[in-house]
C-alpha cells in the first residue's frame, strides 16, 4: 500500500481560514487562491492539507497539556511554567482566556473547517470521486467534534453562511448551539462518511468507514450524556437540552452502541494488536490498531516540516512527550570505586523511546502508581506506557569507562539499571539520605542493589517514570545517541480500534444493550492487557498469558468510574482524560484530590493537594487572540466568551 506523506507548511490567506498543502509527488505552493478549488489538483491538495494540519494539534506539548493537566493523569512538574500551574487549580495560577491553551485546538481547526467547506462545495461539480469527498465530511465531522467538546457551541457560520466555504475576511462571529453543532454538523457528516468512505483506506494513515464509525459513536455517546446532564453542568450559548430530532438521551446511547459494534464486526484492515506492548512499540508504528494518527517521517525534515537535528518547541513538530520526561540526564555515578573524582554521566539523553529530551513540565501524581496501575503483575499496561528502569548508556556518549560506581558503591556496566522506580513500597525502608554514595538526583539505596531506588511514595514534581509510549524513537542513531533533541519522527496517535469496544461499553452501562455486555466488551480488552511477549522495563523475553486472571478479576457490575479507569490504563497520556471526565462530568470526584513530593531535588515527602473545579471549568475559555479579532460591541464580547471568564 502506498504511503501518504504531507508537506506540513501550510498557506493560510488572511481570516479565510484556508489552508492547503501538497502530496510526495506533487509541485509544493507556497498560496492558493479560491479559483483553484474549481481543479482536480486543488480538491487533491485540500484534502491532504487536512491529513497535514492534524500535527498542529496532536503532536503539539501543549495541546497535550490543556488535555491532561489538571486531572488524575497530570499535574506540573518542576519545570512548568503558567501554561500547566493555571491548568492545575490548585491555587497556583488561574485558568483565563490567554492561558488555557486551547487556542492550540481553536487557532487551526477552522481554516481546516473552511478548506472542508470549499471541498464539498466545488468537488461534486468537477467530478471528484465521492469516496474521496468522504474524507472531507469526516474532517469537518471531527474538527467540530473537537470543538463542541472543549468550547461548548461554535459558529457553524464562518462568514458567509452556515457550512458554506467562506473566501471574505470577517471579524464578526456568532456562535451556534452545542445542539445545532451536533445536528447541522456533526452527525451528517460523520453519516455522510460512513457512506461514502472506503472499507480499507486509500493510503496507509487515511480515513475509512471504520475510522468514522469511531467518532461517530463518541459523537452519540458524548450527546448523549449533553442530553442527560446528570450533575447540572452548565452549557453555553445557553439552550434547553432537548434535542431539535426529538430523541431523547437514551436514543443516543443505543446509537452509539450500535454504531460502535457495527465497527468492532466490520474492522476492515483494522485490528487488535495481540499484545499491548506492540501498540505503542516505536518499530511497529501505523500498526492495524491505529486508525488515525498525526503522521511523522523520519526520512524527510522537508515533508515532516520540523527539523530532526534542534526543534524549540513548535508545530507542526511532535513534541509532546519532553512535556512528560524528568530530568534523568543529571543521573550521575562514580568512575572509581573509591567514589572519588569527577563522576560521570551515565545516562545520557538519547533519541530513544525511553528517554528523548526533558523539559519536565508535567509530571504524574502518586495515585497513578498506586491506584491506576495497581497491578503491575498481571497487567502489562503499566510496563507498555512508562520507561521506569533508566539503563546506563554512557558508551554512547564517547565515554569509554567499561564500568561505572553506582548505588552502595557496587559496579554498573552498560546496560545496568541505574535508577529504578519501584513497583511497590519496599519491606525496607530507603535511604535517600546516604551520603557515602549519595545521588545528585536525590534517589534512594537499598541494601544489595546497584541502581538508585524510588518508591511509588517518593515520586514528586522533580522526577517520575517517563512516558514511554509515546517517546522518542528513530532508526538513524547508528551506535551513538542520536539527535534526542529533535523534532519526534513518530506519528503521534489520534484514535485506536480498541476505543470502539470502549464507547461501546460506556454506552452499555448507560443503558444499552445488544449482543455484547459492557463487561463482555471490556474483557476483551483486560485479556489483551494480559498477554506479554517482552518485558519493556526488565528488557528481557517474557512470556506470560494472564487472560483469564485478568477476566476473572474484572467486576460483575461495570460502571461509569470503573470504564474510566480502565480507559486511563489503556489510554494514559494521549490527550484524551480531560474530554473523558468532561463527557462523563466525573473531573470533580476523579481528579479532585492528589498527592506528590516537591520540586527541589530530594523531595520525597507526598503533599496532598485539593483542587477547585467550579461547572464553568467543564468549557475551556474562547481564547484571548480570538476575542481581540472580532469586531464587537463590549456586551457582545462577553456574551461570546463562555461564562465565568
């Protein structure tokens, strides 16, 4: 199958909020003007621009943050700045228009709503085919699902009438109801594309039928619970909750169970990897459970539009996961035995999946190891999402010692654990005062062991386990430590086939029903988690089939709290626990309360920290660049902005 590769700058022509952009084979254009739509080659460009522009959101740090600060997933790290304290609500900043980072979300989807609008407006005159046209509904679908979810209602107009492409530059704006989005935009679209899409995608990475029963079925659930409301959570532009079809909540639950089942029974090319750690394995990316991705490449910094060498933190770059790594490049041990002299460090960063480039901005709370990941036996989901044995690479640097001093003075050689985060509280008590062979990052010993030791009580904004998934990797590093400092040559993943059985369990426990139970549906997914082919962090074979204990252990009765947990287990640190506690307005309970240790090095004593999460926090603010571009009255500003800010 051919590949699909896109140029990733991209034209956007005053307030149009157009953008295009060009495949492998063709002439790149710096603009476009509305005429070229009326062409073969400039619907073809338009549709790629969409496939281009998703790696101005996902990939993006702070998209991943405005995403996951602020629940049980992420709070700030040492080196966080306010674009993560203001999204923490802990006291320590304030959530405001200019620092939510939605802009990242509000600033890009709509010139890609607008090029959508001029595809469907012009191709069906010119004779593009219709499976191609789909992709568009789809994009339009999804880039207003985004929306709706994060800012409530969103104008359906952008200037020259409701889902019409608009080429006159406006600085008016009038926003439609969650309800009108949802009905006038979404579903159509998502419907329109389950028609006309193809089973199998055209290219490696395109939309199918599949693809958009995905995000049909969230669309219905997310309505769904929209309808229902059961905690009274405020909505915005303010509308009765009734729905202009006359279904009622329970409706949409069945649909999007439905919908969801249609997808798991007709996956097309799509399929369950057969181990979790093989989902985000950084050598089997665009596997068959990824159905939609951010696309990156590692052969061409001209088509992945970010360099490979030094990126400083910009779209269209993957940079999410430095948000989520420590500072472990400090790690430091002994070249002598008799501790004496400059040490060494002895691990060093590295364009490795486990490592990459620190900018320590977010870090986990402790729940996260001992609640969410509880079981770190049975489950392979804890080893396949964190990198928390941190392994000597020192040789990779030029160093040529062939053995290194660590813990209790004891040899290390390349390959040996350095630091390791414990999977439990040790029946000893860790040292994290010794001074004969004291850690400059302020890690523990135990008696007998040569790596530095954190327990799970010991995790604080200065270190934690580093997010492995979705980590740094390439294939260019030869034997040395490669370029860690890079733009991420990886897809960043957007949606997985496994997430159908997830909606299509919540829209159970919601009421619906059909041939599989909720419990029937999340087994499938706790059976996989079971199944392991390698331990990442022991770095040896294992092979182990933990099914059917992991079955056994599931709960009789499923519930909303217990689908949500086992969505942070299988999805932790993708961007999507912010949207799942909003949908399912759990945020307040799950994410209410957490604990973690300080910022200073040495920091081993667990804070508990309450955070304040008023209704009006359930939509982020319209974001301030957008507010200063309209041309409004002073009372039809405030009337846009969402309540509260």
């Amino acid at each position: 199958m051919k590949k699909l590769r896109i140029l990733a700058n991209v034209a956007i022509v005053a307030l149009t909020m157009s953008s295009c952009s060009d495949l492998l084979e063709e002439t790149p254009r710096t603009s476009f003007t509305p005429e070229y739509y009326n062409t073969a080659d400039g619907i073809n460009s338009g549709i790629v621009s969409l496939y281009a522009d998703m790696r101005y959101i996902y990939g993006n740090g702070y998209w991943l943050n405005a995403c996951e600060t602020g629940t049980d997933e992420y709070t700030y790290g040492h080196g966080a700045d306010a674009n993560y304290k203001d999204l923490d609500l802990t006291g320590v900043g304030q959530v405001t228009p200019s620092s939510s980072r939605s802009d990242v979300l509000w600033n890009n989807v709509f010139r890609n709503i607008n090029t959508t609008n001029g595809i469907l407006e012009k191709g069906p005159g010119i004779g593009v085919a219709s499976s191609l046209l789909a992709e568009a509904s789809f994009f339009r679908g999804f880039d207003y699902f985004n929306l709706v979810q994060t800012f409530g209602g969103v104008p359906l107009d952008l200037g020259s009438g409701e889902l019409v492409y608009n080429i006159t530059p406006s600085r008016l704006s009038k926003r439609n109801t969650v309800s009108e989005v949802y009905t006038k935009a979404i579903f159509p679209d998502l419907l329109k594309a389950i028609s006309d899409l193809p089973t199998s995608p055209r290219l490696t990475g395109t939309v199918t039928k599949t693809t958009a029963r995905l995000f049909l079925a969230k669309a219905y659930l997310s309505y769904g619970w929209w309808l229902q409301n059961p905690n009274n959570i405020p909505t915005y532009p303010e509308v009765a909750r009734v729905d202009p079809n006359g279904h009622d909540a329970q409706w949409y639950f069945q649909q999007a169970y439905n919908v969801a089942l249609e997808g798991i029974n007709n996956p097309g090319s799509y399929s369950l990897q057969s181990t979790y750690y093989d989902v985000n394995l950084g050598s089997k990316d665009r596997n068959s459970e990824m159905m939609l991705y951010a696309d990156h490449t590692e052969s061409s910094e001209y088509y992945d539009g970010s360099s490979h060498s030094y990126n400083t933190g910009s779209s269209p770059g993957n940079f999410a996961a430095w948000m989520v790594t420590w500072d472990y490049t400090f790690l430091e041990s002994s070249q002598n035995a008799q501790w004496t002299g400059t040490s060494a460090r002895s691990v060093q960063r590295e364009a490795a999946q486990a490592y990459g480039r620190p900018w320590k901005c977010m870090a986990p709370p402790i729940e996260v190891f001992k609640n969410t990941f509880a079981d770190k036996t049975l489950d392979s989901r804890y080893d396949g999402t964190f990198a928390y044995v941190l392994r000597g690479n020192w040789n990779k640097a030029g160093l040529t010692n062939q053995t290194l001093y660590n813990a209790n003075g004891l040899p290390v050689k390349q390959g040996d654990a350095i630091l390791t985060f414990l999977d439990e509280e040790p029946a000893t008590a860790i040292d994290y005062s010794n001074t004969t062979y004291k850690s400059n990052v302020g890690a523990g010993v135990l008696p007998g062991r040569a790596d530095y030791v954190v327990s799970p009580n010991g995790i604080s904004r200065y270190m934690w386990p580093n997010l492995w998934k979705i980590g740094t990797y390439r294939t260019d590093n030869g034997t040395g430590l490669g370029q860690p400092n890079g733009g991420i040559t990886r897809p960043f993943p957007i949606a997985k086939f496994s997430e159908l059985y997830f909606v299509a369990a919540e829209a159970a426990v919601k009421g619906a029903s059909g041939a599989m139970s909720a419990r029937d549906l999340i087994n499938v997914i706790r059976a996989r988690a079971g199944k392991w082919r390698w331990s990442n962090n022991g770095n040896v074979v294992k092979t182990e089939d933990n099914s059917a204990a992991m079955i056994a252990a599931t709960p009789s009765t499923i519930t909303i709290d217990y689908i949500l947990q086992e969505r942070s287990r299988e999805y932790f640190g993708e961007g999507l626990r912010w949207h799942d506690l909003v949908r399912t307005q759990k945020w307040g309970d799950v994410a209410k309360t957490y604990s973690i240790s300080g910022t200073a090095v040495g920091a081993h004593t667990p804070q508990t920290y309450t955070r304040t999460i008023p209704n009006y926090l359930y939509l982020r603010p319209i974001p301030q660049s957008q507010m200063e571009r309209l041309d409004l009255s002073g009372a039809e500003l405030a009337a846009y902005q969402n309540p509260g800010y």
